[in-house]
C-alpha cells in the first residue's frame, strides 16, 4: 500500500510539474480537424488545415485579442468557437456546431500554441 501511495504522488507531482500531455489539448487538436477549422485557417499540426480565408493560428496563445475585439482568455476563446455570433455580432466565422467541451478543448490547443 505504501508503494502504491508513494507511486500516486509521485504521478500528482509530475502532472503539477507539467511533465504529463494535457489531454484537453491533444483532443483539442483532434477535434479542430474533425471540425475541419483548417478548411479556413492554417492550425500548425492540425492535419489538413491550410486554409486562407480566415488569420493563420500560429502562435494564439500569445495574441490579446480575438477577432481583434475580444480579450484573449481561454473562457472567452471557448464561447468564440462555441458561437462566434454570440461575441461578435455579423462576424464571417461561422458557428460549427461545437459542444460546449469542445470549443473548450480547442481553446487548450489554440491557448497553448506559442
């Protein structure tokens, strides 16, 4: 028992240490091509996504804004996937029919990419 507490820990730390994949941003990446957000964007390894209508997103984690209107925070980020409309009113993105879980894991993704 004393190993197996010792071991659990051990894998507490490391996740705090951030030594651990964040599993909501692997997903998040999966589900920004299952979205197929590429077919307007460029996503750095998002397979497929070569798009130009919309901004590339490399680097989103270091922008201020969304949309060059809304503060960028991962709450935010995730309603904006969620329903763009919603934030900025007549905006060229479209809603895609995200779940509330999904925007939410590819905002991780997006947030994460330096």
């Amino acid at each position: 028992m004393r190993m197996t507490l010792c071991a659990g820990l051990a894998g507490l730390f490391l996740l705090g240490c951030g030594a651990a994949p964040d599993a909501g941003i692997e997903r998040g990446q999966r589900l920004l091509a299952q979205y197929q957000c590429g077919s307007c964007h460029a996503i750095p390894e998002v397979p497929g996504s070569r798009g130009r209508v919309g901004p590339p997103l490399d680097g989103f984690g270091l922008r201020s804004y969304i949309a060059g209107e809304i503060p960028n925070r991962p709450d935010t980020l995730a309603r904006w996937i969620e329903e763009p409309a919603s934030l900025v009113p007549g905006t060229l993105m479209p809603d895609m029919g995200a779940s509330e879980a999904d925007a939410r894991d590819m905002a991780s993704y997006l947030s994460a990419l330096r």
